[in-house]
C-alpha cells in the first residue's frame, strides 16, 4: 500500500469543466493520512481469500472474467460484486476507499491532476480502448503517489452509496464506482472525477477493486463513523447567489441550517427525519418519453467499431435507464452516452 497524507482538498467539477452533472456542485472536506494498495486487487490475492474461506468466488462464465483463466495470477479480479470486494477488504481488517479518498488519490491530492499521470491522452498510460479485456496490473507505469490503474484497467468499486453531492448517504439504491476501463474508448470516462455507479449485486468483466485504510483513527478530522471509517465531513460547497454555505448545506442567509423535515446529522448533512419511502423509478413509463434521431456524424464511427451493417442513432427523452432500455430492445448498443443523451449503433 501507499501512505497518502491526506489533507484539505476540493472534491469534484466546476460546472464549466464537468463531464456528468452529477460531479458537481464542487466541495471542500479534509481526510487524514490513509493507506491505499498500490494495485487492483489481483486473481492471486482474491483466489487465497477464497481458499481461506473469507471470500467467495469470483465469476468466471465468461471470457473476459479473469479468475476464468490460470495463466492471469498478476491480472485485476473482476467479475465481483461491491458485496465480494467489501468482504475481501474486510477479512484484510480494511475496507474500500471512500469517494473522496479515491478521488484524492487519483488526483495526486491537490495537485488536481487531470489523470493521475497528468494531463496527456491515456494512450501509453493507461489500460483502454483495449478490445480484449483487461491488462496485467504494472503494465502501464504508476501515477500519483506510486499507484497504478486508478484510472484504465478496471473501474474500481468505491465504499459509498451513490447521491447528490456534497453528503454521502446512509444508505441507497446504487454503489459508487470510479476510474474507467479496458472497454473505453473516449477520453472523457477516463478523467479523475467521473462518477458511475451499480447495484451493490452487479458485476462484470469492467469491475474490480482495491483497498484502503485509515492507520490512525485519531487523526479523523470529523470524527471517527466506526472501528474502520471517519465521519465524512464537508467545509464547504460552491453556492450559487444569494444563497451560501451555512455549514451543512447551501442557502440564503435567513434560512435556518436545515429545511422544515430534515435535521442536522454528523456527517450526513440535513437528514430526513422520518426514513424516506422507497422510490421504484417507472422505467416503461419513462421510456415512453424516449426519442431518437438519425446520427449520421457517427457512422464511421459505428461501421469500425461495431462492423458494416449498423446504423447510427442519438437516443435523447426520459431518463439514462429507460434509454438504455429502449435502445436494447431496438438491438442497439451503445457508443457513448452524456447528460440527456446516448448515441448508439443499431442494427
């Protein structure tokens, strides 16, 4: 593992230079020194937790899952569930890092680094755009602070659940994942601050995993969650005028710290009072909502990468799921997708 040294440090995008909406709005928080391994998660190590009996198997039904191969020891376990990575960093007495540690480990700190090697293309430094699946760990060279494959190889399963920043939830639908993979092929999935997520029972060839823990939990600087977590903290959000940070959230002056419902909670923000209902979004209906447009700019595009009898498509309406859903069941897949839009090669 590395030893971080941690430190006070802006999570996330200014809204002129982010990728997703969901990187911003741009906060402010301190982490203390942590340690982070140095690799993804290897075949090797995962195979030993499963034999020790912590851990168990990986998927190996398909291809691309590494643990289906004897000859890939040095290669990242995929193939796992946020369920299986948790349980591996777990019997190792640590856990997966948090978002703002991964990000700030990706990042080079405050250094701000675009890619943890800087600001040139991954090519040559990362893991992408690679057809075959994923690269031995060590086959590019390490980025800040000695880690390899933060961003490229596997996308890297993170131990928050997924929302609005700038607080993480208790609890929720999706778990964070951070850093691209092997299967990307525009700049934009590979950059430090993207965020993506899943359900904690999602796996695949794309996914994997490594470490993190915090030596000194006396060092947290908002104070420690549990035996292996600080309390997530937040010293400040970028506030849109008139309204300003009150210390938990962004509003006018006049406003009371937290709205009519909600109440002040250590490191959650302003918290529901009562349990929120379970939201099931309607995806069919949302799906109804769906649209989609000719693309013609994107032929070649699809014709190289999808093969000759494939016709391009800009899917836009309803929300990023029922897209998706809509675009499958026309056979389509996807090429690339953005806020409010999934461009697509269809049969």
């Amino acid at each position: 593992m590395s030893l971080l040294p941690g430190g006070t440090f802006w999570v996330g995008s200014d809204p002129n230079e982010h990728y997703s909406e969901d990187e911003s709005p741009r906060f402010r928080t301190t982490l203390p020194p942590f340690c982070v391994d140095q690799t993804e998660v290897t075949v090797t190590a995962y195979a030993e937790c499963v034999t020790h009996g912590a851990c168990t198997p990986a998927v190996a039904s398909h291809s691309q899952c590494n643990a289906a191969h004897h000859d890939r020891p040095d290669y990242p376990i995929n193939c796992v569930t946020w369920t299986q990575a948790d349980a591996f960093c777990s019997a190792r007495g640590q856990r997966l890092p948090s978002e703002p540690e991964w990000e700030y480990a990706a990042r080079g700190g405050e250094q701000y680094l675009k890619y943890p090697w800087g600001a040139a293309s991954p090519d040559g430094h990362a893991c992408w755009k690679h057809g075959g699946g994923s690269c031995a760990t060590k086959a590019y060279a390490a980025g800040a602070f000695d880690l390899y494959d933060i961003s490229g190889n596997v996308w890297e399963w993170t131990d928050d659940w997924y929302a609005a920043y700038p607080w993480p939830p208790e609890t929720g639908f999706a778990k964070v994942y951070r850093g691209g993979s092997w299967s990307r092929r525009f700049e934009k999935w590979m950059h430090t601050r993207l965020r993506n997520r899943a359900k904690p029972s999602d796996q695949g060839a794309h996914l994997g995993f490594r470490c993190a823990v915090v030596p000194d939990l006396a060092r947290c600087p908002f104070g420690k969650l549990d035996d292996k977590r600080c309390l997530p903290g937040v010293n400040e959000q970028i506030c849109a005028a008139p309204q300003v940070w009150n210390g938990v959230r962004c509003a006018k002056p006049s406003a009371p710290r937290c709205p009519e419902g909600r109440e002040e909670r250590p490191g959650r923000g302003c918290a529901l009072l009562e349990p929120e209902a379970k939201v099931t979004a309607d995806v069919e209906a949302d799906a109804r909502q769906v649209r989609r447009a000719p693309a013609p700019e994107f032929s070649a595009d699809c014709v190289a990468n999808f093969g000759e009898r494939v016709h391009p498509f800009r899917y836009f309406g309803g929300t990023h799921q029922a897209r998706n859903l809509v675009s499958h069941r026309a056979g389509c897949k996807n090429r690339d997708v953005g806020v409010g839009w999934n461009s697509t090669c269809c049969p």
